[in-house]
C-alpha cells in the first residue's frame, strides 16, 4: 500500500526549493567544494554567555517536565524588559507575549487560530514561504501583494480591491524583508495602521530581521506607533540575532486577543519550549541589554567585502540595509531557476531563485551572507570568473 499524503499535503512547500536541494548534492557528488549561500541560517555559536546559561540550565532537574505552553513568565518578562529597552514598547508578559519555538511555528499556526476555511488573508509576493503555506493549511484564501523594486518592494494598499480589503482577516507584512532585505519607516507604519483601522483588518508584522541592519540604520517596532496594539501583532526571532537558530525559540507580542487565540490553539498542540532554550533566551536578551550586543557589524563587513566584490566583476549590486540577504537582480537573459542553476554547476555556489518565494520574485536571487568573509571573497572570485566567460 502506498500513500501520497493529503491534497493540502501537496500544495505545500516549493518544488524550487527541493530542485537546488537536488543540484547540490548532485554537484557535491561530483566532488565539488560548494559554497552554500542558499539557506539563511547564521553560521556562528551564539555567544559565551548564552551558552553557558543554557548548560548551567540543562543540569536543572526542574526543566525536565512539561514546560506551559505560554512560555515561562520569566523569560515573558525579560521580552517585555528587552522590547522597553530597544523599542521604548511597553508590554503585558502575562497578556501580549507568547513564547514559540520558532517565529516559523507561530507564522504556521497563525491562520489556523484566527480564521475559518474560505477566509482569506493579504500576504506579500515575494514572501516567505511559510506565509502562504499556513493558508493552506487553514484552508484560508490568499490575497497576494506584489511588492516590486519600483515601489521599493513597499506595497501599494491602495491597490487592494475594496472586496479583498473587507474580506480578508489579516495583512502580514515583513519589515526588514527577508527575501527582499527591503525597509520600512515610520510614515509607512503610520500608513499600514491608518489602512488596517479603516478596513477592520489585523496586522501581521514579521521582525525577525531588526538587529541585523547597517549603516547607522535602526529598524523600528510597529508597536512603536500610538494605537498599533489595537490592530497589529509582531512575530520576533533569537535565531538571527543571537545565533539561536538551532535553539527554536521565538516570540509574538501585541494585541492581546490575538495573542490569546494563538496561545489557546498552541496549548493543544504541543507543550512549549523546552526550559533550558528559556533560560538560554532571557541570558541573550540581558546580555543585547547590559552591552548593546550585535551581530550587525559582522553581517555589515560581510555585505560590504561581497558586495564589492561582485560589483568589480560586473554584476552591479546595490547594497541592502538589513538583513542577511542580498536580493540581487540577475543579468538579462536568465531565468531566476537557469542562473541559479548555472551558477551552482560552473562554480559549486548555491544561491536560491527568487521565484521560489512568489511569481514576483523572477528575475532575482537571494544570496545569503552566511559563510565567513573569506568564503564568500572566494564565492564572489568564481562567479565573476564564470560571468566574465560568459561575454
């Protein structure tokens, strides 16, 4: 007997996704010293101090029952000390904060909690996957939102149909972006609040990327906005800024309402994150506070080193003001798919095409800074040597 999995089953995730998979180890097979820039996950510990929390924790008899669902309130207060600190927010740890193991996990889950089936939602094209695959599994419509260079992948609300705009249940938008590393500023949240209010919609803000930002640029909370926790939730991750990927702990903040609807869905389905990840959490989040730690510095001189690198080989790049990623116009005469395909085949570099995070993602790929500085100066060496083979 043999099963091929639900028909929502299908619908999820992106064959694109599985191809580079695929083209990797068919290169690596071949010998090939590859140079993954595909993935976003940070290639560095966190820091001492988190882990020797989180070992001093492990050795603690009493993390070893179940943990709430919720999270610990101490490490619900040490995110209600830390978004005081860096966003001037001032939050309920019993009532606007929900722990996660994983912002993916709350981003998954999300619709199933605050939607019926044939609801519909408004998501961003690009977007992250995960974005458009909780729709799916809520059996919930989306809406998607072009976002494009000419706009500065900022989305044009006013071109929401008035029926979408009444229809849909929530706008998720994520500001800095990842695939796109575009910005945000304060006079769009203004704007993004004015919209939601008016239209009786919930937003969705997706921050996992505020303390990887360059130049003397600061990302911002929506919540920083008067009136903002009436109609917006914001999802926060350690993975990036604390190199705490492999840890899955995360966090949601916001209006209240919201915040109980995904706390109640998740208190059936699973019993939290594990003790020690907490107390490894609230160690990172005090460490960011008593030393302004961060891991943009690096990131920075990573961007700047590759950057100018590709930029001397003729693939000219602006660069991004946040976020791991490069979202990088290719050369005319590509496909998104042939150039990433081309590229990992003549230079072992995987990089992702930009169609696997929505139709409007042709015409780029996301480069992902997540090798040490040398290895992306070599990454930068073979492509222009491929490019400039190919004139």
């Amino acid at each position: 007997m043999t099963f091929k999995g639900s028909r929502r089953l299908q619908q999820l995730g992106s064959a694109i996704f599985s191809e580079v998979a695929e083209w990797k180890r068919e290169v690596m097979n071949q010998g090939v010293d590859v140079i993954d820039l595909g993935i976003g996950s940070p290639d560095l510990p966190p820091s001492d101090r988190i882990l020797e929390a989180m070992a001093e924790a492990v050795r603690n008899p009493a993390y070893y029952g179940y943990p709430t669902s919720e999270g610990s309130l101490a490490f619900r207060e040490a995110v209600a000390k830390w978004y005081d600190y860096r966003f001037d927010v001032q939050l309920d740890a019993e009532t606007e904060i929900l722990t996660l193991m994983g912002s993916q996990d709350g981003l998954a889950h999300l619709a199933l909690s605050l939607c019926d089936p044939g609801d519909m939602a408004i998501v961003p094209d690009p977007g992250y996957p995960i974005y458009s695959a909780s729709l799916v599994l809520a059996g919930v419509e989306p809406y998607l939102l072009p976002l494009r260079a000419a706009n500065h992948f900022l989305p044009q609300l006013e071109d929401i149909p008035d029926d979408v705009a009444a229809k849909a249940k929530f706008i998720l938008l994520n500001y800095p972006s990842n695939p796109l590393s575009a910005v945000a500023d304060r006079a769009f949240f203004e704007y993004l609040i004015s919209y939601a209010k008016k239209h009786d919609l919930l937003i969705v803000h997706d921050l996992a990327y505020s303390e990887m930002a360059f130049d003397g640029y600061k990302p911002m909370s929506i919540l920083e906005i008067e009136g903002a926790k009436e109609v917006a939730i914001e999802f926060h991750s350690l993975s990036k800024s604390f190199n705490m990927a492999g840890c899955r702990i995360a966090f949601l903040t916001g209006h209240a309402d919201a915040v109980k609807a995904l706390k109640t869905l998740k208190s059936n389905i699973d019993y939290g994150v594990f003790g020690a990840i907490q107390a490894a959490g609230i160690a990172a989040l005090e460490e960011d506070m008593e030393s302004d730690h961060s891991v943009s510095s690096m990131y920075e001189k990573r961007r700047n080193s590759f950057i100018s690198a590709l930029n001397d080989a003729g693939w000219i790049i602006s660069p991004p003001k946040a976020t791991m990623f490069i979202w990088a116009p290719i050369p005319k005469g590509w496909t998104s798919r042939q150039i990433s395909r081309e590229m990992l085949f003549q230079t072992g570099v995987v990089v992702i095409p930009g169609d696997a995070f929505g139709a409007e993602g042709e015409g780029f790929v996301r480069i992902a800074l997540v090798q040490e500085e040398a290895r992306l100066l070599e990454a930068a060496r073979r492509i222009g040597d491929w490019l400039r083979s190919l004139e």
